[in-house]
C-alpha cells in the first residue's frame, strides 16, 4: 500500500495518488511525504482530503510545516490552524521563527490571538505547555441526556470526550464524569449523582515529569490542569505524555553520559551542534583526570622502583569505574522512577556495602589467582592489587550509590552524578588506595 | 487526607477509616496498605466498600496481594479474582508461586480454566501477555442505537470501551468504532456506515517493545490483537503500554551499565541478587582490561625512559571513554526510538568523523596549552600527548557511533555497546596509539 503510492509520487501521476490516499490514516499519510522535495510536499499537501489535511499537517516533520505555511496563502494558512488541534499549533508556533508567528497571530481572532499568547508563555516543560483547551466542560445541573446531546455536536472538535469536565459558575473544577460513566447511566440522572468528586489534578506550573508520574500512578488517559486560582484552564491527554515520558528518558540518558540533553532527533542534528553538546564536560572531565595524574606523579618512584605496578592501573581504574556506574545507574534510574527517595540514603549505603563487600571479594579473588598463578607475580604485589582492587569495588559502588541521592538533595539533577563523573573520581580514590597499600606493604 | 487515614489506622480505629476511605480513588486507598503489618492488611482490605476490593487489589504490593490471597478462604478468593480485570489477574498469576496458581484455578469455572492456561502460555514480553479480554464486539449489522444500548449493559465491566472492535461469524476482525464516533452519529446507522477499515493491529506474538512503537506512532489509547489466523483474541490499552515503555527503558540503563536487565525494585532486590546481576560483566571487563595492562607492560621501557609519560595515561584512558560512550549513547538511543536504522552506518560514521574532530582539535589544543605552558613538560611530550589524545577522540566516537550498529546486525541488543565495554575497547586502542607516537617521536 505505502510503496505503491510512494510509486505513484515517483511517478507524479496525481490523481490516482489523491485516490489511494483517501482512505489511509493521517500518519500513514503523513509517513509519504518524507524525503520528497519542497515542490512535490506542497502538491501532495493541496491534493488531501480537506478534513484529513490538518491531521496530516500536524504529523509532518518540522521542515516539511514550515515549506508548507511559507508557501502557502494567508487564508489557507488559516484554514488549517482553525483545523488543527490547538496544542497541536501551540508547539508548531513554539518552534517556527518569530516573524512567522507574528504573520500567522495577524491573521486569528484577536480572542484567539490572546489565548495564543497566553499559551506561548508558560515555561517549557510546564504542564501549561502541555495542555490543550478543547476539552468537554459540564456544569452538574446538566441532566444526562442533555450532556449526551452536547457531546453528539461539539465531540468531533475536541481532543477527547472520554472524559468530561464538571465546574461551578466561577470555572472551579467540581468533579470529573468519564463518558463511560455517561453511556452507562440512565439519561435523567443528573451529572451531580454520577460525578467523581475526588479529582486529581496538576497546576499549570507543575513540571512535565511530575504530570507524566501522576499519569503512571492513576492510569489516567487525561487529566485537568487548573491555574493559581484552582479554576480549569485546560487538559493534558495520555498520548502526549508518552512523548514526555520518552523525552525525560533521553534526556537522563544524555546527561548520564556527559552530554547537554536536547530533544533533536541525531541524525538532524548538525555536527557543529553536537560538539558543543558534547565539549563541555569532556573538558571538565579531562581537566580532572590531571588529578589522577598528579598521583600517578607523585608515586613516581614507586612505580620506577615495582615496574609491573603500572600494568595494573588500567585494570583497577576500569573496574573501579564500571561498578561505580553500575550503582549509580540503579539509584538515578530508582529514584527517576520513584522508587527511591532521596532520604533512602541509609538504605542504599547498606545494601550497597554489602554488595559490593560480595562482588569485591569475589573480582579480588579471580584477580589473585589469575596474577599469583598464571601471571607468576610475587605474592606481596599480588596481595596489594588484589587488595586494592577490592577497596576499590567497595569504594566506587558507595560512591556511586550516595553521590546521586546527594545531588538530589542540593537540588541538581541526579544524572550527571552517573559514569564520567563517578569514573573520574573513583580512578582518583582507587589510585590513592594502590599507591598507600604498595608503600606500606612493599617496602618502598 | 491521607495521612489522617493512616492515623486512623494506627489506632485501629476501624469503623472510622472505613467512613474516610469510601470517596477515595482505588490507587489511593493501596497507598495506604504500605509499611502496614500482614494482619493489619487483612483487616484493612476486609472493610473495604466491595465494589473497591478488587480494584484496590490490582494496585497493591505483590507482597500484600500473596498475605490477602494466602489467608483468605476459596470463596473469597474467588470473589476477588472474579471482580479483577482480567490482564490484571494474569499478571497475578504470572508471579505467584505455581501450588497458589494451581488452589485458584481450582476454584474456577472449566472455560475459564482453559482461557487462564491459554493465556499463560503466551511468551513473557509479548502483545498476548499484556492483553486482555474484555473489550467490546460487536457485529457490523448493528444499529448505532443497539450498540449504545450493548454498552450501557455491560460496559463498566469492560477493560475500555473507548474503542470498539468489529468482527466478522469467524472472529476476524472487520474495523473499529471510537465510542467518540459512536455518540456522535445518528442511532439508525449501521455500525458499517461509521466503522474504519484501516485498522492497526498487532499479533499475539510481536514483542512488547514494537507494540509501544505502534502505540507511539499512531496515538492510539486501545489495540486489538490478533492471532495467526487473524482472529481478533484481545486488546491492549494504554496504560500498560506506558509501563512497558518505562520497562524498556530501564533495561537498557541497566544492559548499559554493564548489568543483567531486571524488573524488580532496586530497594526491593536481595543483595544477592543484585551482586548476580552485577558480577559477570565486572568479570568480563576486568579480564579484559589485563589487555590493556600487557600493552603497557610490553612499553615498559618506553614508560621507564620517560617517566612522565605514564601520568597521562589516566586522562587519555578516561578521555577516550568518556567521547566514546557519547557517541554510543546517542546512537544506542536512537535505534530505540526508532530515529537510526542499522543501515544508517555511513551517516553516523561520516558525523562522528566530523565531531570527533571538531571536539577532538579542541581537547587536544587545550590539553597542549595547559601541559606545555602550565606543566612545563618540553614540547615533544607534549606534541605526543596531544596528538594521542587528538587520534583517541576520534578512534573513540567513531567505535562508540559504529559499533551499536553492528551489534544490531548481528542481532545483539545495541545496548551492550555501551560505556563499560566501549571504555575497555577504547583504552586498549588508546594506549597503542600513545606508545606507537612516543617511540616515534621521542627517539625511544
């Protein structure tokens, strides 16, 4: 089916493209418009079926919207963002150049106008960024029927109907009613009887990550957002906190490798864009590696005198790092999750003593036998890398299980507490042990 | 509110909490059953309203489920079971121990025997584990009204009837109908005049992970899941969708931090456990990074000749690491949300090629900045060392882009290449390169 119409692109042969195209979804649709030129985007975009057009719109890519509304006439760009969802146009007017928003505002109702700009300002990331206001408000007089009624006119325009709003004259949420409750009800009853009153709610300003955890913890598929005054402003619907919770993960897994987190896809990404994502902590982190140097320096003629010392430092440093990463991804992934919490400190510490008690001893262990043995390495320089390797394993999964809980507590984001950092410090710590164990126990 | 429930509790005043809880949201409600002791969780399940019990069962503790379950009698039990969504009471069944499994099965119906055991069988991580039965079907003849009516009989016992499944004498599926497009259209037309055709489907045994892409995709809040003969057998809603997206996730933090992928809780899981899960790929990269120490012990003359050689050896290990497990990150990322195919290797080569060099001439200028002029290290070594940490960025990002790549072609999860063994590879190749330049250009 797709092939056969990207076929018919191919081939311009337009008519029997606006033939298949009629009964498809609007992201399949939306899916054949990837890698065409800007010229046959703008014809395949004119030969939609006017009702699917916005819904198309709204799943093309960002460069395939913006050749489209550049292009296109002031009353057709109106035309579909009347059409469109309205947090559908506010992210598409979030991201487009300014001159191009201050086009479009000029050619909406002023009302309408306001609410853009309204929705324009609140912080990225916020639950107000996230909502939308097409959403089915009741007042609780409202018979059944009546509300029935309502929802067979106005249904088809909002962004879900699955569940209905309740307010007071002054716009105050007073229940919410879930059209499943409706069509089940008789059609006298009144609102007030079938309503839930135990409304959970989030604010306009709540983060995104706070709204996506009450979405996981209730299984709602929308929610309602109220302002300072606690009157309903909009709602926030289940497919768009996928997107959020997808995005939050992304952005923890940038972070915990080193990177400023952004949400451009990769490949789109220019290279100049991802280095500047990615030199600044390279730097920090280079710069302190100089301290592990500066170790190794001042250990120098320990190493001159037990040459085969050195050998050994690849291995403690990558296994140091390696459990240290392993504990301190548990913990940032617990608590972003929230199943830990940043006072679990005590908790952690223990399980992450005795764990690392466990694996140490076991990690010392192979390593003696493989040097001792197989190596033929003297027996006190066996010792002491075993030894080291084993305060290291404990030291680093300590490390690595507190600094995340730590960070919390300060108020910064318990990701960047994850591999580079725990690595750079872990290799600083583990070299120290090495070196003090190999002084004191072999005589140098 | 809450918290006056669990003071309540505490003083066992019993009568009173059952007064506060009966306005209170199931999920709510099995917040309340945490950190109580086993018999408190009896009494307290036992008063609650009986239209709750079971959904306020779904949302407790395995623990506490196993305490209820354990000492509540056959009939009751099977009053529990027979109130629990289906999906949910799988998922039960799923973990409790197999002579538990086989009392509740006793105590119910031969069909429902069967379908139990049917859907037991279902692969772990599959679209049929996660359905459920209870969705509603209907026959295309039907009228609009005679579906509503339908509905409002049985719908509140359905998983959802926000979407509705249409199905042929032969239980294949025909189309759907939003219940949105159900309220919305007059109650003479036929179910075959409103229905859509299109229908996205999944089969019982596509994995969990291309389900949640499907879900992503087309913003859908319910799908229908199909066996080989294309027989409609169950759905899957959404919420369940979003557990398994923070599923998937969480097991690629874990498979890149080195570690077996679990489900449970970190705080949850034994020591033991979590040692297990820890020691293999600590053993395996320990093992490994003994590579990296043969490659210094065979340029030990090198390292003798020109001590201060050896002092940089942790900033170009943990540098090299630190750019690759960047590289791998985005790439690892990218092929999860289904942003970079396997095929894309010459677009991540040539963009890490470009990065690599970008970020890489930045490093190394710095880095020969600081150590000629701050450290005073003659211009040789730090023409070397600059040159070493220039050649690792590169041969570090560019590991770290293709190697995720490679994994996938060869069917491996991409998400084993990262930090950990990434870091290993790179340090080894690192230091090569470091000796190879030193004995070079320092006449060694």
């Amino acid at each position: 089916m797709q092939t056969k119409i990207l076929q018919l692109i191919h081939e311009k042969k337009w008519q029997e493209v606006q033939e298949e195209i009629k009964d498809l979804n609007a992201v399949n649709i939306a899916e054949s418009f990837e890698d065409l030129d800007n010229n046959d985007v703008l014809i395949l975009f004119r030969i939609l079926p006017k009702d699917l057009a916005a819904d198309v719109f709204s799943h093309l890519s960002r460069e395939d919207q913006m050749v489209i509304v550049q292009s296109f006439a002031n009353k057709e760009i109106e035309h579909i963002l009347e059409e469109l969802r309205f947090d559908d146009m506010i992210d598409f007017l979030e991201e487009v150049p300014a001159n191009l928003v201050k086009r479009i505002l000029k050619n909406t109702t002023e009302e309408k106008r306001e609410l853009i700009n309204q929705f324009l300002k609140y912080p990225e990331n916020s639950a107000g960024s996230l909502m939308t206001i097409e959403y089915v408000e009741f007042k609780k007089n409202l018979t059944v029927r009546a509300a029935l009624n309502n929802i067979k006119k106005t249904g088809m325009n909002k962004e879900t109907v699955y569940t209905c709003y309740v307010t007071n004259p002054k716009r105050k949420l007073e229940g919410i009613v879930p059209l499943r409750k409706l069509v089940t009800s008789e059609l006298d009853t009144t609102i007030e009887e079938i309503m839930y009153t135990d409304v959970i709610h989030v604010h306009t300003h709540d983060d995104q990550e706070e709204v996506a955890h009450v979405f996981k913890k209730y299984d709602f598929i929308a929610l309602p957002v109220v302002d300072k005054e606690n009157r309903l402003v909009g709602i926030i619907t289940i497919d768009d906190i996928i997107d959020v919770i997808e995005q939050e993960s992304t952005e923890d897994f940038q972070i915990m490798a080193g990177m400023q987190p952004s949400e451009d896809e990769y490949l789109k990404t220019s290279v100049f864009t991802l280095s500047r994502h990615r030199i600044t902590w390279l730097l920090i982190l280079m710069i302190s590696a100089t301290f592990t140097g500066r170790i190794i320096q001042h250990y120098e003629d320990v190493l001159q005198s037990v040459v085969i010392l050195t050998s050994f430092i690849p291995m403690l440093m990558d296994t140091g790092g390696n459990a240290g990463s392993q504990s301190s991804t548990l913990v940032i992934r617990g608590m972003a999750l929230g199943e830990i919490d940043s006072n679990d400190y005590w908790k952690v510490f223990s399980k992450e003593l005795q764990v690392s008690i466990l694996v140490g001893l076991m990690l010392a262990g192979i390593n003696f036998l493989r040097i001792f043995y197989l190596q033929k390495v003297g027996l006190n320089i066996s010792l002491v890398v075993s030894g080291a390797l084993f305060l290291t394993v404990v030291l680093a999964k300590i490390v690595g299980g507190i600094l995340p809980l730590g960070a919390k507590k300060l108020k910064l984001d318990p990701a960047i507490m994850a591999s580079p950092l725990i690595t750079t410090i872990v290799d600083a710590s583990s070299l120290m042990v090495y070196f003090l164990l190999a002084t004191k126990f072999l005589g140098i």
